[in-house]
C-alpha cells in the first residue's frame, strides 16, 4: 500500500463520506495484504475482501479476529517483515 503522509511534496486529494447508523469502517495497513506464506505468496486484497465478506454478521472485535485467525492460518508460521495493524468500527445507531 501506499504511504499516506510520507512525502511533504506530495499533494493529496480530499474526499468526504457520509457514514449513516449502521455503517461499518475497516482500515489496515500493507502487513494485512502482505503477509506472505512460506511459498512467498501474499495474502492480498481478494482474500481480505472474501474473509471481510464471509464475516459480516459479526462484531468489529470479533471480525478483527476472524481476519486476523485467517491472516495466521494462510501464513503457516512463515516470519512476517511488516507489522499487522487493523481497526475497524461501526457508527452507532
């Protein structure tokens, strides 16, 4: 992914989004996509997005969870270079 803030220079775009009751919020860094198994394969954005999908129906702790159990099960114990940061909140409804 791509550094956000790294470079002074750089001009960014803003963007705003109206977030309703109910909406959910899931942000994480490159370590997440990353994460390399022992075959030096990513786990990358379409398995995120697939285990993000298959676990709707639960809380933001315990999708966390669930991504991060899946994240460790594709790794098989392989070292990991990046670290592995994910939050995720929903708006109140």
């Amino acid at each position: 992914g791509f550094v956000l803030g790294g470079m002074e220079e750089i001009k960014y775009k803003q963007h705003e989004m109206q977030l309703t009751s109910g909406d959910e919020l899931y942000l994480y860094t490159d370590g997440v996509t990353e994460a390399t198994n022992i075959n030096d394969e990513l786990y990358g954005e379409d398995r995120l997005l697939a285990t993000l999908n298959n676990n709707m129906d639960l809380n933001t702790d315990e999708l966390l969870s669930s991504v991060k159990n899946d994240i460790d099960c594709f790794v098989n114990g392989a070292p990991q270079f990046d670290d592995i940061t994910m939050v995720a909140f929903k708006i109140g409804i």
